[in-house]
C-alpha cells in the first residue's frame, strides 16, 4: 500500500468571507499552506493534513491516514489526529485575528472515539472559533471518517500575541 502525499490529492482551498482585507489574510495562509506543500515542509507535507476550506471563525482541514502516521499498533498515532485537530482549532482562531495579530497554542484536549486504521479512508476536520478575545481565543474541531462517524473531538486555548510596538 503507497500512501505516501499525493500533491495532486492538494487542491486549492476555499476561502469565504465578506471583508476584503479578512479575504487577503486568509488567502495568504493558504498560499502559506500551499508554498509548505511544495517545498516538502511543515504538516501538510508531512503528515498530508491538507486545508480545504477557510472562513469566518471556521476551517477544514483533511488527513488521508498512511504508513507516515502509524503508531505501535499499526493504526494512526492519536499525536497525528490531535495534530490534525490543533491545525484546524488554530487556523479557525486565525481567521478572526486582526492583522498582525498571532497565534500559539496554550491548552489542546483530545477526546478519542475510534481507532483509525492506516488504509482507512479520508477524515475530515472541521475547526471552530469559539471566543475570541483580546489575550485568548478558544476553539473546538471535529474530526469524522468518510461515512461521518466521529473519530475525535475536542478544544484548545490559544495566546494572541500582539505586534510589538517599537518606539520611535
């Protein structure tokens, strides 16, 4: 079994917001995630959690389970879901950030369901904004195999880390 990314699989994200300056920010980090892809860096090459769709306070990310995310018991390794899900939580902050705004990850809680076998077929992801506030933003994702059983759930808390202000 060859599972191994399939850059074709990668196609160009959605993105749906109203605002122009909103729809820039979020067409730059799918161009972001696109530029990982190609230059055979970062999660999506990886792992292949690739981004599908963007929107206000929302995104969906998919993961094609292979060999790449087995754990011990040759299903894929619960750090490759909770990847999956962090991504997702953290791009659906991301969207509702003003610019120049940042992002970290402070707190992730997984809520495991099902096994996942290494040739089961796509999961799909989908991250949410909860709150999003001045110093914190929250988020809670889904994760659900082709035929919609939920695999995993869960939340996150992330820092918003302001632009430094340099005096003059």
């Amino acid at each position: 079994m060859d599972r191994t990314l399939d850059l074709d699989r990668a196609t160009e994200p959605v993105v749906t917001v109203d605002q122009p300056d909103q729809a820039r920010r979020l067409r730059e980090l799918a161009d972001l995630v696109t530029h990982g892809l190609r230059a055979g860096i970062g999660v999506g090459h990886s792992l292949g959690v690739l981004l599908t769709e963007l929107g206000d306070g929302s995104s969906v990310w998919t993961l094609t389970p292979s060999p790449a995310a087995a754990n011990a018991m040759m299903t894929v390794h619960g750090g490759v879901i909770s990847t999956l899900m962090d991504t997702a939580m953290g791009s659906a902050v991301y969207t509702q950030l003003p610019e120049g705004v940042l992002y970290t990850t402070l707190e992730l809680k997984v809520n495991f369901i099902r096994a996942v076998a290494l040739d089961d077929d796509l999961l799909t992801c989908v991250g949410s904004a909860v709150h999003v506030g001045r110093r914190t933003a929250t988020a809670e994702a889904r994760v659900t195999n082709r035929a919609g059983a939920l695999v995993a759930h869960g939340t996150s808390t992330c820092l918003l880390i302001e632009p430094a202000v340099r005096a003059s």
